[in-house]
C-alpha cells in the first residue's frame, strides 16, 4: 500500500513545462500522478467499436500473497480526479520530420557508445558518485546514500557477473519471455534483468563463498516464486544443509521440491549460512535483502539482427528492505482498497527522494538512473522514480513486486534460463504457455488486437493480424519461436532510438519517455471521464494460474 505521508504528491497548478535539468532535490513532483503510466489513457475502443485489452497485462486476479485484486480495471478508467487531464503530452509530438532527418550512421554510433562503463570498464557512475556533484547530494552531507552501480555486466557461462578483475559481484543474469507490450523490443527498448541475493545466500554455513550454495539458493527462491518444482544439477543435500528434494534422506538431490504449508508443519528451507540462520521463507516472496538491476536499452541493428545497444536509456535497482508477512500485505491492500473506495480523487503519496530512493509500501525501494542531455547517466529525479511506483507498486499482476523473475525460462531452457541476452539472443525463445494452454503472446494478440498497448506499430498489425485476429498457423509458430514478432528491423529500430533520444535531449522525461512516431491521438485518450467505461467485458484471466 502507498501510506499518505508529509511528503505529498500534490502540486495544483503546477506547469507540466519539461526542464532541461532535473531538480534532484524537488519532493513535490509536477505531476501528482506520476505512478499511473501512459498506456493507462489507450483508447480500448477503436473506431469499428471493437474492444482492445491491453490492461490485463498489469491489472488482473493476484496469486498469493499478492492481494491486490484490481482485475476491475480491465473495464474502467478509474482514476483519481487530478489525473483525468492525461499529462503524457509527449504521446502526441509528431517526431516523423526529425526522424526522417537523422543520418542512420549517425544514430548507429550514438547507440553504440558505452555510457554505463568507463575507460577502465568498471562503471563510470560509481566514480562520480565517489566525487558528489552538489546537485546530486539531495540530503546535503557530502555523500551518496543510494545504490551505487556494481555490476560489470561481463558474464561468464552460469550466467554470473564479475568486474574486470575477474572479481564476482554477486549479480547473476537471467532470460525470460518480456513482458507483453512495452518491454517487446520492437515497441523501442532492449532490457536485461539481473538477481543477487545476500551474502548468507551465498555462503555455506560457515559462512565461506560457495557458489553452488548460491545456485541451490536461487534455485529455491524460483521455486517459491513458480509455486513449483526446480530441476538442478546434482547437489549434496549434506553439504547444503536441507533436504532438497524432500525425500527424508540427506543424499543426492536433482531437483528442489516445491512444498508451503506452513499451518500444517510443511516448508522448505534455505542451504547453507541463510538456512542455518533458519533466514525467512515463504511462497510467492524473495528474501529479504534481494536486489534487481535492469538496463533499459537502446536497440543496436547488427548484420544478424537486431540487439540490445551498449548505450542504456536507463538503469533501474529495486532492493527488498523489509519482510512483510502475508497478513501485512493483506492488510496493507484492504486498507489501500478502502482508502480507494472513500477518496476516490486522493492521489498515491510515497516517502523518500532521489538519492535514497522510494519505498513502494510492499518492502522493496525502487530507484533509478537515466540519461542526462548528454547522454550520461545520472540519477532520476524523486517525479521520475514515482514513475516507476505505476508498475512495481500495488497491481495485481506481479508476484512480489517484480514481472521478470516468474517468467524466467526453466530448467531445460538453455544454460537452465541462467545466461544473459549478449549470450545468446531472442532467436528460438519460445512463447510463455498459459493456465489456459494458450500461449502468452498470442493471446495478447488475439485479446489486444495489436502488438502494443497504443496501436502504434502498425506494420506489426498487418503483419501479424487478419482482421484483428491472430491466425492459428501463426500462433503455432510463436511456441517454438516469438524472435520475428517481438525483433524490429533495422530500419524501425533506427527511427524508435532517434524519436527517444530526442526526448532525451529535451529531458522531457516528465512528459513521458515512451519512443513514438506520430501523434497518437487516434488511440490515446488526452482526457478521459472518472470510472469511464473501457468497453471491455469479462476481464482476461492471468498467465498463471490463479490460487
């Protein structure tokens, strides 16, 4: 739940005017609604009064312990009174001209540039941060309080990180089916998700580094995630200190067995230091303490396809600061329900600030890094990571804050699922198998009726699409591979790192930061009614399988 705080969100009658330099220090936000994303004003209904869905992607029926049912807004615009007016103007810039005008050399070698590694390949913010700029010393005591980058993004054939030493920092990468819609790459950007776990999920109970302790560990927390079972290679249970496969024996495990049910005695349990400290556990929730770090990249158009560039849009870090039991988040999403239901026009309020980050009420603080005008990276303003609290704070589709980690590929997936995308590309990556035994992307394609939730991409449609509909023979071909779907061309990727770079250059990010061409006025709503109808029926049920 976002808790009301001294730190409010209110700012009536301030100017939506974008500025060239973001104030690091600002609290109050120019636009109190920040946390609800553009693709929330899509028109649903098109000119032919044919419904589009691509709000089941965020609002759905929640797995456990996730509470907030929020499937409802499927079939309405409910929205706070000071967000009816849309405030992502940038959604009806015609770029087309400016687009056109860009020398494709020119955009190649702007992608192609490094802002995240210095000369000496480690990351060049952590060196800036050492020597504070003033204007990023939001709390004024002459030093950085927030994360500060250290991953190497070199990855070796587990998929771990390690800097240019050699040195291992704890980071490991993995591959997963990107989220329908905006994360596809030929919406704009390339990502990469990367997972690291605390020390005592490292170590063995003795508290010495052991990396197999560390891939059991991992193991576990994606089997507490998935509900479900995970294969591993074989792993002395003694040395791990848990039964595994929970078959009564300290032998041999090849698997992690899934069980919680702890009112009946039934649990699993941590290897190694975290086990012996008998560290907390449970269903559908991370340990405490662990980080995420996700690069949003530009797209890179190579001879063999297209790729995620070197050069980041930006570089955003969750880390998992508090437990929250069940009841907690249960009562924390009744109460914000409720405080829904009796100021209907109140918007979300959140604690924090640039430097230290956000809390988004659930455990985790949420921050971020984003290019300045130059093109270096530099911290997002306290507006621009509010920004991120739409997507990682109280919706009903994420299992513990986080999209990315249950849609990890298995365990017979190359490398188990456990390697980053310069390893190995979209090529043969297979679509997401529903509940239902429908695949993910064809059934967004078939309920959403376009490739993105803005109707933008066109050629998408055409391509893809036979009045509206997904034919069979193509949704067969996305089971064993959606690279053709989700992989633009070059020529497409070109014009989408051209349009975004000139939001860049504006630091118009408070205007919105999604890369499009033409106005957009024919499926994005300037300014919608309170509770408006979507037009949707039934809300969509969601990929997993709901307990």
């Amino acid at each position: 739940m976002f808790r009301p705080t001294v730190l409010s969100l209110l700012a009536l009658g301030a100017s939506l005017a974008p500025a060239l330099a973001a104030d690091l220090r600002a609290a109050i936000p120019r636009n109190q609604t920040a946390y609800i994303p553009p693709q929330c004003y899509t028109r649903t209904i098109d000119d032919a009064d044919g419904a589009h869905n691509p709000c089941q992607t965020c609002h759905t029926y929640p797995r456990r312990p996730n509470y907030v049912v929020d499937a409802d807004l499927q079939q309405s615009y409910a929205m706070p009174g000071p967000a009816l007016a849309n405030p992502w103007t940038n959604l009806f810039v015609d770029r087309r001209a400016a687009v056109a005008a860009t020398d494709p050399a020119e955009i190649d070698a702007w992608v192609r540039q490094d802002n995240y590694r210095g000369p000496d390949g480690r990351p060049a913010l952590a060196g800036k941060l050492a020597e504070l700029p003033a204007a990023w010393d939001v709390d004024g005591d002459g030093r950085w309080s927030g994360y500060v980058p250290d991953a190497g993004f070199d990855f070796d054939a587990d998929g771990f990180d390690r800097m240019p030493d050699g040195r291992p920092t704890g980071w490991r990468a993995f591959a997963y089916q990107p989220l329908p819609g905006t994360f596809w790459p030929v919406n704009g950007s390339g990502d990469d998700v990367l997972i690291r776990l605390p020390e005592a999920y490292r170590q063995r109970a003795d508290g010495t580094p052991d990396r197999e302790v560390y891939k059991v560990n991992l193991a576990i927390a994606e089997a507490l995630i998935r509900r479900a079972g995970v294969a591993i290679a074989p792993a002395d249970e003694a040395a791990m200190g848990a039964d595994l496969d929970r078959d009564g024996v300290l032998g041999t495990a090849d698997h992690v067995a899934y069980a919680f049910d702890p009112r009946n005695g039934v649990t699993m349990h941590w290897a190694g230091r975290a086990g012996a400290e008998d560290a907390p556990l449970a269903a559908g929730l991370y340990p405490l303490g662990t980080e995420f770090l996700h690069s949003v990249r530009y797209l890179d158009p190579q001879p063999g396809g297209v790729t995620l560039a070197p050069r980041m849009k930006e570089l955003r870090y969750m880390r998992k600061t508090r437990w929250q039991t069940y009841a907690d988040l249960e009562e924390s999403a009744l109460a914000e329900k409720k405080e829904d239901a009796d100021f209907p026009d109140r918007t979300k309020q959140f604690l924090g600030n640039a430097e230290t980050g956000i809390p988004n009420g659930t455990g985790w603080r949420l921050q971020g890094f984003i290019e300045d005008a130059q093109g270096r990276l530099r911290p997002q303003s306290f507006e621009e990571t509010a920004f991120c609290m739409g997507c990682h704070g109280s919706i009903g589709a994420t299992d513990d804050s986080t999209f990315a980690f249950p849609r990890k590929l298995p365990a017979d997936a190359f490398r188990g699922g456990w390697y980053h995308w310069d390893q190995k590309g979209l090529g043969g990556l297979p679509d997401l198998v529903r509940a239902d035994g429908e695949g993910d992307y064809a059934h967004y394609l078939r309920t959403n009726g376009a490739g993105d939730e803005f109707r933008a991409n066109e050629a998408l449609i055409r391509s893809w699409l036979e009045d509206g509909d997904l034919p069979d023979g193509r949704a067969d071909a996305l089971r064993e591979d959606v690279a053709p779907l989700i992989r633009p061309d070059a020529e497409r990727a070109r014009a989408l790192n051209a349009a975004y770079r000139m939001i860049v250059r504006e630091q118009s990010f408070d205007l919105g930061r999604d890369a499009t061409l033409a106005p957009l006025d024919a499926t994005v709503w300037r300014k919608v009614d309170q509770d408006q109808p979507t037009g949707i029926g039934t809300p969509q049920q969601p990929w997993y399988p709901r307990r």
